[in-house]
C-alpha cells in the first residue's frame, strides 16, 4: 500500500538534458521529461510547464541530469558579490581533459624568466577558483575556461601572459 501511495504522487517534471551555461536561453533541446516523486517545499517546473518557460534564460551554468527549478531560470546570479569570472585561454595539456563547469580548481600561473640572464622576474602566482564553462573553439587548439574566483585574483589571472597559465583539478571536483 505504501509503494502504490507514493506512485500515485509522482509527477513529471524537467531535467537538463545537456549542459548550460548562465544567461543561455532555454530550448526545447536543452530539457527532458522524467517521473519523479516531488517534495512540495521544492520548486520543480512541470513538465506541462515546458512552453510557458522555453526561452528564459538560466541564472546558472548547469551538468545535463540537474533538476529544473524555479530559481534556476532568470537574471545571471554569477559572480556573486565579491567575486568576478575571468577568461583564460588553454592548450590541451594545461587543463584536465575532463575539466567541466562546476569544477573547482587551482589556477597556476608559472614565473616568467629572461632567458638571456636567467634570471625570475617574477614569482608564479596561485589562485582558488571554480570553473563555470568550458568553451572548446572550432579548431579545438584553444579552450577557452571561464573562472570564477575573487575579484582581485580575477583582474591579476587577466592579466597573466598567455601559455604560462595552468589549470588544476582538486578535492571537491565538480559541485
């Protein structure tokens, strides 16, 4: 009797079917059915709700399989105070080729050296970020990964010269 009571309250609803990133709009590609019991404390979007959202946008970057929310869809909520998302350009290598938007990394930038008299001219520089995207370009030699971290370490990452930037992987991988 309690199986048969909870199949009754089951309710489609909409998950991700692929990634997405904040401020993309929502398409019907973009999301999926499935039949799930439902808490009433948490905001899920029906399914029969699919056309009335279709072309929001998302305040989040999400994974495929995350569960569509009322207070996922609408004005971007990154960076949030404090905090700023820098652009660096990577080559395979630089990065973890499973690297993905939730990610939380160690960012590396190596110290410079003049060659001719071998000397550093800088110290390498380390920040703590999260990765909200990951943006391969058509020729795949460059990724583009966005970060986000600090607003300070933010402006000094952009600032880096370009090649010397590392991106590692840590405990807590993808959120």
């Amino acid at each position: 009797m309690v199986v048969a009571t909870q199949l009754g309250h089951r309710e489609a609803v909409l998950v991700l079917a692929r990634p997405v990133t904040v401020g993309q709009e929502l398409s019907a590609q973009d999301v999926r059915e499935v039949s799930i019991s439902v808490d009433s404390s948490l905001a899920v979007i029906p399914a029969r709700s699919r056309s009335q959202i279709q072309g929001r946008a998302f305040a989040y970057s999400l994974p495929a399989g995350a569960m569509l929310t009322r207070d996922v869809l609408g004005d971007a909520r990154i960076p949030p105070p404090g905090q700023a998302v820098a652009a660096v350009g990577l080559k395979a290598g630089q990065y973890p080729p499973d690297l993905q938007a939730g990610s939380r990394v160690t960012v590396v930038v190596a110290a410079t050296s003049d060659a001719s008299t071998g000397s550093t001219e800088s110290r390498s520089s380390v920040w703590n970020a999260t990765v909200t995207g990951v943006h391969s370009s058509a020729n795949d030699q460059v990724t583009a990964v966005s970060l986000q971290m600090a607003r300070d370490d933010a402006r000094q990452l952009a600032s880096a010269p370009a090649g010397q930037i590392g991106v590692v992987m840590v405990h807590g991988g993808a959120r």
